[in-house]
C-alpha cells in the first residue's frame, strides 16, 4: 500500500527513524489533526475561563467536521481573528500536502517542517519578546513573510541588525555556547554540575565544589541541592537532552529537604515544551527522570566519535601496551625462523621497551637467540603494534 507517514522522531545513535500515519501538522496556535474529528486544548491551559473563550471562539469558526484541532499553549490571549488566520492557513497547507501525495511516487519527502530560524519564531517568539534583532537579510524577508500569516501584530517587534560588531559577539552569544559544550556547569554558590551523556541514559552529578554553607553539611547540600534543582532544568532544555535521566544530588539527611528539592525541580520544568515525569528523590539522592527526547541532543550533533580512542575517552596506558607487545613478541619468536623481528610502534612505546632500566625485549632476545629491531613510527596510534 502507499501511504502516507510523518517523520516524529529523528534516527538517533544506532535507533532508526520513528514514523507515524497520525499525522500532524502544528502551527503557531493550533496543531491541524486531518485524521481526527475532534477538537482538544492543551493542558497546560489551565484557566478555566480561557478555555471556555477558547472552546466558543471555535465553535463560531464553524471548522470543517472531518478535520480535528489541538490548541497549544501559545493560544492564550489569541483573538477570533487569530484561529480564523491560522486554521484557514493550516487547512490550505493540509490540502497542499494531499495533492502533492497524490502526483508523488513513492518513496518521496511530499513536506518539510520549517526550518530552525521560523521554528523558533513560531514557538518562542511570544508577546512576552520585546524585540527580535536578525543579521540576515534573507532570514529577516522571511521571518516578516511568516508573521504576515501568524502573527501580523508582532512585526513591528522585529528589528534588521546592522550594526558593525557581529551580532553574536554584540550579545555576547559565543560564550553562551562554548558552555553548552562543556561537561561542568558552574553554579552561582560554588558547585558545579557534571553532565556525563551515554548511550543508554545521561548521568548529572551535583558536587557542592567550594561551596561551603554556614551552618552545616546538610545546609551546604540542601542549598547547593536546591540551586542545582533549577539550573539543571535549563540546562536540559539548552542541550536538547531527552530519554532516561539521573541525577545524584548530594546526599541529605531531612526528608523534609529531599521533598522541597523535588518540587522545585518540577517547579523548574514546567514551562518545558518537552514532555517530562519525575520519581521522587531516593533516599541516596538520586532522582529518576525522563524528557521527551525529538533529535539529538546538542554534543550528539556537534561531535563525532574519536577516531583515535574509538568513543571511549581513554587510551591504555604506555605500560600496558608494553606488556601486551611483550606477549606477541614472545608468539611471533616461536613461530617465526627469520633470525630478525622489526617491531613499529609509538616512540612512547619504543622508548619505554627499550628503556635500559626496564631491559624488556633483551631477555627475549636471549631466550629464543634472535634480533629485535624497535622503530620508532609517530605516525602510529599509540595502541597499534606492527611486527615483521
């Protein structure tokens, strides 16, 4: 059969795409749902006088009866105007969508969501922004073009820049992102987060570093607990970190304590648009998490695997590639009846086997009454052994 799938979940790791034939396609204020026949609000409007606005705003459109709708969170406060724009524009695009399905050949990319710049224009460029300041020609037409059909009444908001230090260095952005790479986050208090990003889950530790409260340890970890429960959230959002998270807290005394530290860290992750669900704090401090995980997360996207220690972080040791090359050696003597073995490797290696304090390949030599020639090649990876 030919059908017609959305892409939900891009392939990350080793894990291949997630697709869907529930397609949805979302907007500033609604999501069109053209294989629904419902209409559904947000949860996160909580109002109910909003909702009801809402729901009777709707109900006057007169929306086509096969097709369903979902209210977002950014439809607060947005007039009949507003969802008569959107809807009508969302509809036209879904009928876009059906004829170029139906002209295509399978398999083919018939829609692309918008790119990172309208995105964000779409999903964060609220009321709340007092400006938006862009440095490209280009991406400022089309930002006004988008809000022509979105939000016309934010357009006054957005701002060409044109000044002559580069717009990132102006707001100081770069530093901003050379943080995200790193694995320690700082705290205002003195403690610091490590984040450590796995294939199974990603690992945050919460060290009071030199922080030291004025009462006692368990006030040092409650207040170094506390910051820590509300820089993690952003942190998480910054990095677009998803799936299974754990995070050591420093161990506290009080269960008093461990319950304000939880709450504040749900606190902390309400405004998240990703989907979140929190276990309580253990009684060693761990907390169990997860968070709605769409792409890669940012060190996913902007690293590549070492080449030279293969994903691992480490290398062996001098010594232990010594002693490893010692045992080959004694191998390759057996079996071989040249009276000569030319053995390569890293000049660290070289010089440590043939240090005369250490004597490694002489007792060898006299062992099987052969020759060993060590070359130096700086060329090599510190692991690899060549011997002929």
């Amino acid at each position: 059969d030919e059908v017609v799938v959305q892409v939900v979940k891009e392939p990350i790791s080793t894990k291949g795409a997630r697709l869907t034939t529930h397609v949805s396609i979302p907007g500033r204020c609604l999501v069109l749902m053209p294989f629904d026949n419902h209409i559904g609000l947000s949860k996160r409007i909580e109002d109910r006088k909003e909702r009801d606005r809402i729901r009777k705003i709707l109900e006057d459109l007169k929306l086509p009866k096969d097709i369903g709708f979902v209210v977002r969170t950014a439809a607060i406060g947005a007039s009949q105007r507003d969802f008569l724009r959107e809807s009508r524009y969302l509809i036209r695009l879904w009928h876009h969508i059906k004829d170029r399905a139906r002209r295509a050949k399978p398999p083919q990319a018939i829609h692309r969501e918008y790119d990172i710049v309208l995105r964000v224009v779409r999903d964060v460029f609220t009321e709340e922004v007092s400006k938006l300041e862009v440095d490209s020609r280009d991406e400022f037409k089309g930002i006004m073009k988008f809000l022509s059909i979105y939000a016309p009444h934010l357009r006054s908001r957005v701002r060409f820049y044109r000044g002559q230090i580069p717009l990132f260095e102006r707001f100081e952005i770069e530093p901003q992102i050379d943080k995200l790479y790193s694995r320690i986050v700082h705290l205002k208090s003195g403690g610091y987060l490590i984040f450590d990003e796995t294939e199974s889950l990603v690992a945050i530790d919460v060290n009071s570093g030199k922080f030291v409260g004025r009462k006692n340890l368990e006030d040092t970890a409650f207040k170094t607990n506390l910051e820590a429960a509300e820089e993690v959230p952003r942190q998480l959002k910054l990095r677009d970190i998803g799936g299974i998270i754990i995070i050591d807290f420093i161990d506290m005394e009080f269960p008093g304590h461990r319950a304000s530290v939880t709450k504040t860290l749900e606190r902390a992750l309400e405004d998240d648009k990703a989907k979140t669900n929190i276990l309580n704090i253990s009684s060693i401090g761990l907390v169990e998490m997860t968070r709605q995980r769409m792409r890669q997360s940012i060190e996913s996207k902007s690293y590549q695997k070492c080449p030279y220690c293969n994903g691992r972080g480490t290398v062996k040791s001098v010594s232990t590639i010594a002693i490893e090359l010692m045992r080959r050696l004694e191998h390759v003597l057996a079996q071989s009846k040249s009276r000569e073995v030319f053995v390569s490797v890293h000049p660290d290696v070289a010089s440590y086997v043939s240090a005369p304090e250490r004597s490694m390949v002489r007792p060898l030599e006299r062992r099987f009454r052969k020759t060993i020639r060590v070359i130096e090649d700086p060329n090599m990876h510190i692991e690899d052994i060549k011997i002929e």
